[in-house]
C-alpha cells in the first residue's frame, strides 16, 4: 500500500507508513477474530465496501462491552 524508498527511509515509520499516519481500525485483529471473521472482511465492512448490517451491530457491540469492562487508566 505505502512504499517507502531508501531516500525516503527516515519518514517511515515500522510498518512502512509513513511518519504520523494512524491506524485507522486500531485493534481490528482482535476484534475479527472474536467475531470469527477475517480482518479484511471486517475492514471492508468498516469502510462500507460490503453491506453486512448483522456483523456491523456485532462489531459495535464487541467494541461497547470493552469500553464498559476496561480497566480505569491509571493516573
């Protein structure tokens, strides 16, 4: 997706993308492989390519149980 040439090396970051860029679906790893799907079929569903309105409602369930059962960030 993202190249990064040997000039350009110092504006990448790890991944090969470049310096700054966010993640856009952070956690989508996880959260496909509790839903018993693949990453990129909950990508595209995410980003609207693919309709699947019953994985959408699961997905958005998945990610408000995490936020009521996460641990308080400690001070």
């Amino acid at each position: 997706m993202f190249t990064c040439n040997l000039v350009m090396e110092t504006t990448c970051n790890k991944s090969g993308r470049p310096a700054g860029a966010k993640t856009r679906f952070p956690g989508i790893g996880a959260a496909s492989a509790r839903l018993g799907v693949s990453s990129s079929t909950l990508r595209r569903v995410l980003t609207g390519e693919w309709k699947q309105p019953s994985l959408l409602v699961r997905y958005n369930a998945l990610k408000q149980s995490k936020k009521t059962t996460a641990p308080p960030n400690p001070v």
